[in-house]
C-alpha cells in the first residue's frame, strides 16, 4: 500500500511537470511571432533598417520587399499562433484521450498547394515590369564606366575624353566610382578572378560579377552623397575589405574631379623614350 501512494505521488508529480513544460514550449513558441514582429517594428526607430534609397528605381525594388515582407508576415503570424494553439489546447498531461494517427485530408491538401503557388505566379507575374527596367531595359548609351572585380578590390576604368572604353585615355581609378547626379550610368561589370558580386545598397544594385562575362548595370542616381560599394559573395579571405565609395555628385563635380584624374595620370606616365637619330 505504502508503495502505490509513493507511485501516486510520483506519477501526479510528473504530469504536473508535463503540464508546466507543455505551457512553457507553447508560450516559447508564442514568442517567435511576438518578438519577430516586434524586431521588425523597432529596426526603423533605430536605424537598422533598410539603407536609404537614393536611385530612381530603388523605390519600385522597396515597395516589391514592403508588399512581400507584409504577405510572409501575415502567414509566419497566423502559423505560429496556429502552432502555439495546438500546443496549448492539446497538451497532452490536460487530455485524458491518446493521441491518434490519421493519414491526413486530401482536400486540404490541395487547398495549401494551390494557394502559394497561386500566390508565387501572382509575384512572378507583378514583380516583371521592376524586373525589367533594372535588368532588361538597358539606356541606349556607351558604357560609362568599366568596373573590374578582382581579390579584392574594385578596378574602376573610365572612357577617357574620346568617350570610349578600352583607348589610350582611359583613366584609372581604384575603390573609388564617381558618378553624376540624374543621368543615367552605364557599367560594364567584369571580374579577374572568381565570383563577386557587385553590391551598392543606396542604390539597389546587385550583380554578380562573372569570369569570362561582361555584365552591364545600369542606374541613375537621385542624391549627392557618398556610399558604399561592398561585395556580396564570398569570394576569398579579404571579401570583407572589398569595400569601395560611390560618389554621387554634379555633372560639373564629376567633370572635375575626371580632369584632375587626368592631370595625375599624366603627371605620372613615364616621359616619352628620346627618337633614335639614325647614325650614318
Ligand atoms: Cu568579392
């Protein structure tokens, strides 16, 4: 007798542990949701959100992760609640029946199949006409600039004063991309070595930049200021310092500042070999 008050105590003991690891995993879970939208809600008061837009096409790219962020965020929300209910509601110390095993409902089945894939056609189809301006409709110019990729740095090459890539003039620069306000630019995007990806976040570009290729980006920038280049695919030990400026200033700035690139670049060229007299 003694013995099976001493299990009673045991085994009531153990479901009321269940009973409080069951409410604790469901609140855990509850968390995911409540904490995942607060991060969201607070990343903008302290500035951790997204980088400031400063090109004529990065507002259609944001309104395109505004409109998916809210579509996941609805089903991420209503999924864990979901699974925080269950956890809860089914707990298994509180339900005196065991659990059983069915093989599931076809109808429901196709309901949760046909919906995200009615829901990524309708994204693929949206999203065609930015996918388009940023990828496919490339301004009918000559390449303004030729950006070179390479472990690990960003070879930067202008056309030079006979506005073509790949003459005498070229100027050459490293790290440093300067480009004028409201006009459209050109980049013919190439990489030395292995895969890089060319990424300035002010002005939502992203390329990969790909041996044996020659990418062309475009933008046009709307903001003078100074940002960041940076390379998005880890491509070697000093990925991290891959790191270069866009300067983002007027047409008369940039004029200067490609004369003064001359004049240095002509300050430093060896003088020219004296002509060879021919001895008679
Ligand atoms: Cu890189």
């Amino acid at each position: 007798m003694d013995k099976d008050i001493r299990n009673e105590g045991w085994s009531s003991g153990l479901a009321k542990g269940r009973r409080w690891a069951g409410i604790g995993w469901s609140l855990l879970f509850l968390l995911v949701p409540v904490l995942g939208v607060a991060t969201f809600a607070v990343a903008p008061v302290y500035d951790v959100w997204l980088p400031k837009d400063v090109s004529e096409h990065g507002r259609s790219i944001d309104s395109l992760f505004y409109f998916i962020l809210v579509l996941t965020g609805v089903v991420f929300i209503a999924t864990e609640v979901l699974l925080f209910w269950f956890m809860w509601k089914y707990d298994a110390a509180a339900s005196a029946k065991p659990a059983t095993y069915i093989h599931g409902s076809h109808a429901l089945e196709v309901v949760w199949t046909i919906i995200p894939a009615a829901t990524m056609l309708f994204l693929a189809i949206y999203q065609m006409n930015t996918w388009a301006d940023v990828k496919m409709r490339r301004p009918r110019i000559a390449p303004s600039a030729e950006v070179v990729a390479r472990q690990f740095e960003w070879r930067i090459r202008y056309p030079g004063r006979d506005g073509t890539l790949g003459t005498t003039d070229d100027l050459f620069v490293v790290n440093d991309l300067h480009v004028p306000i409201d006009e459209d630019f050109l980049v013919q995007l190439k990489s030395m070595d292995v895969l890089h990806s060319f990424f300035l976040p002010n002005l939502r570009i992203k390329q990969d930049a790909v041996p044996g290729m020659k990418q062309p980006v475009w933008f046009k920038a709307t903001e003078a200021g100074s940002y960041d280049i940076v390379c998005a695919e880890i491509c070697g030990w000093g990925h991290y310092k891959m790191k270069g400026r866009v300067t983002v200033e007027s047409r008369a700035d940039f004029d200067l500042w490609l004369e003064r690139l001359e004049a240095e670049q002509e300050a430093t060229q060896p003088a020219p070999e004296p002509a060879t007299v021919a001895a008679d």
